[in-house]
C-alpha cells in the first residue's frame, strides 16, 4: 500500500509516518510505503489517479482533486483542529494574538494552507491587499525531502520573509534559534473562533480503494488507532522514528511536539468538524455544493474508532 504525505519532518502527520516506521500497518498486515509528494494538492491528485493508496494531509485539501466530495473520503482524523501555526520575526515585538501585526509583511505558506491563512486573516478583518499582505511559496520549499516548515524558518532567519504559517516543527526550530515569535495557533484557539475548524490532519483514500480493498482500509485505520494511542502511552516512542528519518535537531525536537499534541490525539471526525470544514471550503470556493456527512465521511468505517 502506498501512502503519501506532503511534509516529513513534521509533527502534523506523524501518527501515519509512526504507524509506518514502528510497524503497525505491518501488524495489520499491510505492507506500507511510505512517499513524501508536495504540495497536499499534488498528493491528492495522485490518489485521484490511483498512483496512491492513502493520503495523509490536510482534509480540506482532498477537494482540489475530488469537487464536492466526489470520488473520495475521509478515513479517520491524524489529531485535531487545524494544525498550523503563524510565526513571525522575533525582532517585531508582537505580542500573542495581534493579528493587525501582519499588515504590510510577507507571510510564507504552502500550497494549500495558503488558502488557510489567508481566509484567517480576512475574518480578522485584514484586507490583503488594502493591507498590502504578502501570502505566497517559501523559495526553496519545492524540493523532494524538504520540509516546509523548517525551509520557513531558514528563509525568515536570512529575511526573504518577514513570517511563516507552518507546523510546529518549523515553528519550534524559529522559536528555538530566537529568530521567531509564534503569534497564532489554530489548533489551540489562538486564532478567530471558526479557524479552528477550518481542516484538520486525515488519513484520505479514494472511493475505487474502498471499493476494491475495503479489509486493507479497515487495517490502516485500525493502525491509526492503535499508534495514536501507543503515543499517547509512551511519546518518546516517537524519538526512534525521528532519529530514523530527519535531521539531527528535529529528531531531538519530535518527541516533545508530539507529546504537546496528545490532547489531539483523537481520530474521530465529528460532524461539527465536518461542517466547520466545509463552510470554510465553502466560503473560498473550494466546495459549491451542500454535502451530507456520509459524502465526506467514509460511515462504514467509523466504529473502528473506538473498537
């Protein structure tokens, strides 16, 4: 089974990275491989043309490949809310939650959380434009195995941005080097009320998998569960995968990022995610139609949730 995900040196979908590299898919008897495609769009379009099996990426996205839902869904959530962080230069002074500081900075975000941020900042009342804020790709960030949070925070260090809107890893690395300062978190609140529900982190497959291979779906889910709640009991298990697969200090930085995220750790998707998701997919113009959770939701399989 192939599976995707669009950032690999990052906590935002690590419970599918740990479920490949500490052996739960194999448990489950599935045979895993893990592949880095960026951005989430691109992920999708594969899973769309069956180069996939699973996607692990930001829910909403799945609709830049699927319109209106049409073709594929939501498994079970990797943690909860939407997960990024905004960050900016550390030599600004902002304070937690002053938004109106964005006006007139550059502000990087990948292909798909772009859409994210910038709808946070309208609902906060910031006029991109009028407000001469910059959104757009961190230089850089293109390449097969880079990470674009931790890209950002290269790029502020050197000034090609003034901040970022990225993960906690790449927040966490400017924070550590004291060239950052986190403004908003989204998934703990810090942010207007309905961005939090903007997305969140889900294991995603198309409708052609479900239909062709509904056991090996039931198995990736189960797999998902199962390492949540083993991270859950033990999150320094997460250090081993680290040491595995990223650099030196994000491996050190891992375990602590994911142990800040266990209150998340939960893959149910509730039908108030759902319709938080889509009134935000809606008001961008990512969904025209109204959709029933069962349309986006893959029903048959939730129970596994809580098996």
């Amino acid at each position: 089974m192939r599976i995707a995900i669009p950032d690999l040196i990052s906590n935002s979908y690590f419970p599918a990275v740990a479920a490949v590299e500490l052996g739960f898919f194999k448990a489950e008897g599935l045979d895993a491989e893990l592949e880095l495609i960026f951005p989430v769009p691109k992920t999708m379009e594969d899973l769309r043309d069956g180069k996939l099996d699973f996607v692990a990426g930001a829910a909403h996205a799945t609709l830049q490949a699927f319109p209106n839902w049409k073709g594929a869904k939501l498994l079970a959530t990797l943690a909860q809310n939407t997960y990024w962080m905004l960050v900016l230069r550390s030599d600004l002074n902002v304070e937690m939650g002053d938004v109106e500081a964005v006006k007139g900075l550059r502000i990087g975000a990948a292909p798909g959380p772009d859409s994210t941020i910038r709808q946070l900042l309208v609902e906060s009342g910031i006029d991109l434009e009028k407000d001469k804020v910059w959104v757009g790709p961190v230089p850089g960030s293109t390449g097969a195995g880079v990470s674009f949070g931790v890209n950002a925070a290269k790029a502020l260090e050197e000034g090609v941005i003034d901040g970022f809107w990225a993960n906690a890893m790449g927040s966490e690395v400017a924070v550590r080097s004291g060239i950052g300062t986190v403004v908003l978190d989204a998934r703990r609140g810090i942010c207007p009320p309905a961005a939090v529900h903007y997305t969140f982190p889900a294991l995603v497959t198309s409708d052609k998998v479900i239909e062709k291979d509904p056991e090996s779906v039931r198995a990736a889910i189960r797999a998902i569960v199962k390492v949540q709640k083993a991270l859950k009991e033990d999150p320094s298990r997460a250090t081993a995968v680290g040491e595995k697969l990223f650099p030196a200090m994000e491996a050190s930085m891992i375990a602590g990022l994911i142990e800040r995220d266990l209150p998340f750790y939960d893959p149910m998707i509730s039908e108030d995610k759902v319709n938080g998701m889509n009134g935000f997919a809606k008001e961008i113009g990512l969904l025209t139609e109204t959709v029933t959770y069962d349309q986006v939701v893959a029903t048959e399989f939730i129970s596994l949730w809580t098996e």
